[in-house]
C-alpha cells in the first residue's frame, strides 16, 4: 500500500508531500492544475522513462520518493530478498533526475536499477489509465488476461518450455534442409579442396627447412670453397696460422732456456694451438661433406612451389593452410552426417509433438473453464456497473485439437474478447466499441475482476470516469469504493457523483509564489469537501443549490457505504441527483 509520495522540482511541483490512506482516495482539481503530473511521478517509481524536461525550471535535480507497507505482500517481500535488498515491512523507493544524466535509483537506501524497479512494480501498483485501456483492448494481450485470471500460467509455463525446444528442433531441421540442398555442390567444392592438400601431405614448419636446404645446395660451390680456403690458411698451407704458431712456441722456449726468469702463458698459446688444429678438422669435414645435387635442388622447389601455392589459397602461412584443412575435414564430416542428425531430430519431434499435444489441450481445456469464469464475472460488474443488459463473451476464434496439431508460443488457441452492449445486438470485439462510456465501464470491470487475482496492493485509476455521468457515474462511484475494500484506490476524476464516495479527498490547485507557478496538493473536508464537489457540480461559480446537492450526494454515499457494511447490497433505492 502506498502511504506516502514525496516530490521536489518535478515539472510545476516545487515540494510536494501527501499521504495516502486505506480504502478510496480520491484526487480532484481543474484541468491543468497538475493531476496528470502525480500519475507521472508515480510512474517513474515504477521504472517509466525519465528526461531532463521533467525536472523544474532552474532546478538541477528532481526527486520523487514513496512510502510503501509491505507487510502483506509476502511475494514482494521474497522479490526484494532475492534481489538483494532489505525486505522490511516498509519500502522506500526514491528516483532522483538529473540534468546532467546522472539519475539515480534507490531502494531501502541501496543503489538500484530501472529493471529492479519494472521486477517489483506489478507488485505495488496497478495503473489504470488510457495506456492500460488500449492494452485491455489489443485482441493479442486477451489470452494472457484469461490465462493470469484462469491461474493457467504454470500449465502455459510448462507448455512454453517444451514449445521452446520444439522451435529449437523446427529450426535446425530448416538449417540441415538447406545444408541437404546445397549438399553435392559443397561435399564436391570441399572434397577437391580437401584432396589437393593431402596429396601434397604438409608437414608444420617443412616449408622452412626447404627453404634453409635450398639456400645451402644453392650456395654449395661457394661453401666448399671458402671452407677450403679457411682450412688452408689454419692448417694446410705453408706458412699458415698453426705453422706460425708453432714457430712463437718454439721462439718461447728458446728464451726460457736463457732467461729462466722470463714469464709467459705457454699452456694458454698450446691450448689455442689445439683448438686451431680442432676448427681446422671441422672446416675439413665440413668441406668433404658438401655435395652440389642439382636434383635434390629441383625438388625441393617443385615441393616449395606446390606449398606456397596452398598457402596463398588458404590464409598465406602454413598454420592457416593445416587450420584450413582441419576445418573442411570437420566440414565434410558434418555434410556427411546431415541425413543422421536429421533422423534423430526427427524421432524428437515426433516424440515432443506428442508431448506438446498433450499440454496444449490441457492448457486449452483449463481456458475454456478460465472463459466460462471470466465471462460470469465480467457480466456481473458490467450489470452493476448499470449496463444489465450487456454480455462480454470469451471468444475462441481458435481452439486447439490434437487432430490439427497447430502449435504456437501461447498454445493451440486464439482468443478475443466481445462485448453484446444491448440486448439483442451482435457482439463485437472490444476495440469496435464506439462508446467511451460503455469503454471505460468495460475497463473498469475488467479491472476489477482482475483485481481479485493481482498481487497489487494499489490500484490508480486516471480517466476511469470518460464518456459517463450521472447515474453511471454514481455506480461507477459505487464499484470503485466496492474495489477499494480488497484493495488501496486511488482515483483521479473529474465526476463528484465519484468523488462522493472517497474516503480521503485531496484536492490540486495552482498557486503563484514569488511570480512562480506550482502546484498544491491539500486534504479536504467537511466543508471543504463540499465546496469542492460543487465546484465540481455547478462550475467557477458554486452556488447555494450546489451545495445542498453536494450535501444530499455526501450523505446518500455515506448510506449506500453502510448498507454495503451492514450486508444490505450495495444499492440505495434513490440516487442523490434524482
């Protein structure tokens, strides 16, 4: 229940707070004075859309916050748990915008989102405005009006999930039909594709090796003849390095025969002499081994050819050519198993059809039953809501039959609701009603009905009196302080045979302060509650008639709520303004 709405710099409302109680509230004002904007607070609580036009001018900020109780609301409260936030018996919600778009949502103090608020909004309040009639006559939401009065949504749960999986198997069995078409022109593309790269059998890495092997055998006379060439000049020529150096170790010894004293590394000059002589066999060795095959050549740039001429076909490197050939491999393996995995999918929509049969006329036969409900219900509130002679009909234009195995995402069945306005006339869809009255009494019992099901705690109905007055309005007046017992109502009107029966009235005005325009919100009594409905009666100008009309309405309001109390009906015999 919402106890409490705060706002502060929203469109004309410079700080604004009002409290809200149990049972009807009604709010009234002239026309522009700033009813529509409190819904539209009230929205933005329920995660609508905010803009920078919303907050005030020369403001920086808007802040709209609520009080809710929600002690009896057991499934919110899970909700919120499961969000991770306190889920007390009070909740605040707070929506702060700003102009600089850092806009900010809180709940019980912590940082929230708009989806948190959508998630928990259908458990708080139920606004009933021009938006909600069109959805009330859209023909595609019908079903899902039925199904949540029906309680049928966890049979239509269950039916969806295998629905699902049905759509998945349909789908796929699409996607291998075309595969299945374009079959012989892909297996023959991959197969050659295929073909080409293993009779030339790539190895990771080959094509630089050859490429290391061919720079070799190309360069195999130039090799050989500076491998000679250094081995010469260390080792086999006259007068090369290991001669000479053979000839300072044997000039060292000469001086330490005569200069004992004299000091040099003659094991440092033997080993290099050693290592000389060591480089010197591999130069030779080396030499000896190096063989120039002008066919082994040609080989390897027949083989160079073929490989470069893959990869350039397949990605430029020999990584990208093998990735490729493991794909088409893959590739062909599932073009080949098309007809194998189209079976076995086949067998499972066989079977899940069945199944899916099976739910869809249980959900079928549950919505009848749903229907045959709906339509007792709604012919009542339409009855008291002074159209006796009016019949809503639960139209299937579909009904599902195990024979037709017509399946979609909601089930087997098409649904649209009709209306017989009159006794005797045709019934027509809803949205061919011409009348805004009949239209608003519709919506209002559907509402109601509706209302009994819902786990929203406050209803706000905006517009709720179009296209009536006078006795109809009365009734209307009636049924909403009926719905008001079961639920918190909220009710913005323009009707004072409605407003006659709010328990609590506020009342909006415009006033200017400081050359400024806003918007007030005061609560209303006694007095000034009349005054109020007869300005509502008789205009600007409230005279001494509309006031003693204002009073008698009051007072028969006042007797009809206690004979409702006492279990006397809902009806007094004479209205106030007959």
């Amino acid at each position: 229940m919402l106890h409490e709405l705060s706002i502060t710099n929203f469109a004309i409302i410079d700080e604004l707070h009002i409290t809200f109680n149990d049972g009807l509230n009604i709010i009234s004002g002239e026309t522009g004075a700033g009813k529509s904007i409190l819904i539209g607070a009230v929205s933005l609580l329920l995660g609508d859309r905010a803009t920078a036009e919303m907050i005030r001018f020369q403001a920086d900020t808007a802040t709209v916050e609520a009080l809710f109780s929600t002690d009896r609301n057991q499934p919110l409260q899970e909700t919120l748990a499961a969000m991770g936030f306190v889920a007390d018996r009070e909740l605040v919600i707070r929506r702060i915008i700003s102009r600089s778009g850092r806009n900010k949502v809180l709940i019980n103090g912590q940082l929230a989102t708009l989806a948190h608020l959508a998630q928990i909004s259908e458990s708080l309040i139920n606004i009933c405005g021009q938006h909600e009639h069109q959805i009330l006559l859209r023909a595609e939401n019908h079903i899902d009006i039925l199904d949540e009065f029906g309680g049928c949504l966890d049979v239509r749960a269950g039916y969806e999930k295998v629905y699902d999986r049905y759509q998945q198997i349909i789908n796929r069995l699409d996607e291998l039909e075309k595969l299945r078409r374009h079959r012989a022109d892909k297996m023959d593309l991959i197969s050659y594709q295929l073909r080409e790269i293993q009779e030339i059998q790539p190895i990771q890495g080959e094509d630089d090796q050859l490429a290391d092997e061919k720079k070799v055998l190309a360069g195999a006379q130039k090799l050989a003849s500076w491998s000679n060439k250094a081995f010469a000049l260390l080792y086999a020529d006259k007068g090369c390095i290991g001669d000479q150096l053979k000839d300072v170790l044997s000039a060292i010894r000469e001086i330490r025969k005569i200069d004992g004293k004299f000091i040099f590394p003659v094991t440092d000059l033997e080993n290099c002499y050693a290592v000389l002589q060591e480089a010197a066999l591999v130069l030779r060795d080396y030499e000896q081994k190096l063989v120039f095959d002008p066919e082994r050549l040609a080989a390897i740039d027949e083989r160079l050819d073929a490989l470069n001429r893959l990869k350039r076909k397949h990605g430029g490197t020999m990584e990208s050519l093998l990735n490729r050939k493991r794909e088409m491999e893959e590739e062909l393996r599932q073009v080949t198993g098309i007809e194998e995995e189209s079976a076995q999918l086949t067998l499972e929509k066989n079977a899940i059809v069945k199944e899916l049969s099976e739910k869809a006329l249980a959900l079928s036969l549950q919505r009848v039953q749903a229907s045959e409900s709906l339509n007792q219900a709604v012919d009542r509130e339409i009855s008291d809501l002074n159209m006796p002679h009016a019949s809503f009909i639960t139209r299937f234009l579909r009904r599902f039959t195990p024979s037709d195995n017509l399946f979609g995402p909601k089930g087997g069945d098409d649904v649209e609701f009709y209306l017989a306005a009159n006794a005797g006339e045709e019934p027509k869809p809803l949205n061919k009603i011409a009348s805004g009255g009949e239209l608003s009494r519709i919506v209002l019992a559907l509402k109601n009905v509706l209302s009994q099901t819902g786990s929203a705690t406050t209803s706000v109905f905006d517009e709720v009196d179009s296209g009536i007055g006078g006795a109809t309005a009365e009734i209307v007046g009636r049924k909403l302080k009926e719905i008001s017992k079961r639920h918190q109502v909220i009710c913005i009107t323009h009707l004072p045979q409605i407003a006659s029966f709010g328990d609590r009235h506020l009342r909006v005005a415009k006033q200017v302060i400081d050359g400024r325009t806003a918007t007030k919100v005061e609560m209303i009594e006694h007095d000034d509650k009349i005054e109020e409905i007869s300005r509502m009666l008789g205009g600007v100008n409230v005279t001494d008639t509309a006031r003693n009309h204002a009073r008698a309405m009051l007072a028969a309001a006042r007797a009809a709520r206690l004979a409702s109390d006492q279990g006397k009906g809902g009806h007094v015999k004479k209205s106030a303004h007959q």
